[in-house]
C-alpha cells in the first residue's frame, strides 16, 4: 500500500537538481524522488538459506542434477583457443 511522505527544509540546490532530473526523464518531481530513492535503497538480499533453498530447486531440474563429465570440460573449455 503506498504511503505519502512529505519532506521538509530540502536545501534549494537539492530540490533544483531533483526538479531537473524529473523534467529530464519525463516524470513528476515526486515520481523522481521515488525513483531517486529506489535506486539509492536496492531491495533487501534473500536470507542465504533462501538463496540455497533456491540453487537447490533449480539444480533439481537440471538433468536429475547429473552432468557427464566430458560436458563439463567441454562447457569449461569452450570458446579458448
């Protein structure tokens, strides 16, 4: 659920640069700060037993999990001359 979020005693040289971005890429001023702030603030990280949960579930799929040897080398090996 979005939120409203004011802002106050944003230095002029801050908000000016804010404004210019926003005409620059075609957005609202307040659009922009979300943007703006998006980027600065990347989503949090899965936990780590997730991200191992996950490699776990894709590494399932993949073959019964089983790689002939001679398609590893030859996967390590392609493209090196």
């Amino acid at each position: 659920m979005p939120v409203t979020l004011t802002l106050t005693n944003i230095p002029d040289d801050l908000y000016e640069r804010l404004t210019r971005s926003a005409e620059l890429n075609h957005r609202t001023v307040g659009d922009q700060a979300v943007t703006t702030l998006e980027s600065a603030l990347p989503a949090q990280r899965p936990a780590s037993g997730e991200t191992l949960q996950r490699a776990y579930e894709l590494r399932s799929e993949l073959c019964d999990g089983q790689f002939p040897l001679e398609e590893i080398e030859a996967a390590k090996h392609a493209g090196r001359a």
